[in-house]
C-alpha cells in the first residue's frame, strides 16, 4: 500500500488492488507521478453528484500518451 498525500495534507490511501487496477490501463503506466501532482495541485475539485463522500480532483495534462487528456482522482 502507497501513502499519498493531496492539496489539503490529507492521507490517500492507494491499495495494492487500486494500484494492479490503475496498471491495467497502458497508458497510466508511465503516469503515476502525475497521479500524486494531481492530488496535490489539481485545477478543480468537484464533489460527486452520486456520491457525497466522493470528491474528483482533476488536472489537465498536454504531453502524455494520451495528448491533451485530464487525468482525475476519485476519492
């Protein structure tokens, strides 16, 4: 398990499952450094419609795999 931490000095929890999970997708495999930045700098925070215990940090990425993607965070 990783111990990360978001724009609030927050604890986030990234267990082995979530993490094996995240690698399933080729493209984020070269990603997590931009998983951590978008949790301590991300450019908006929205709180789930579904969900009130869920918030969606979200931040833009120009030069990845993906070109011009937003990478979000559900916690």
């Amino acid at each position: 398990m990783t111990i990360l931490k978001d724009y609030r000095n927050l604890s986030i929890r990234l267990t082995d499952e979530r993490n094996r999970h995240i690698l399933e997708h080729p493209e984020m495999i070269s990603m997590f450094d931009s998983i951590e930045q978008t949790l301590t700098h991300p450019e908006k925070v929205i709180q789930s419609l579904s969900d009130p215990t869920v918030q969606l940090y979200y931040r833009f990425y120009r030069n990845t795999e993906l070109s011009g993607t937003s990478i979000f965070v559900l916690l």
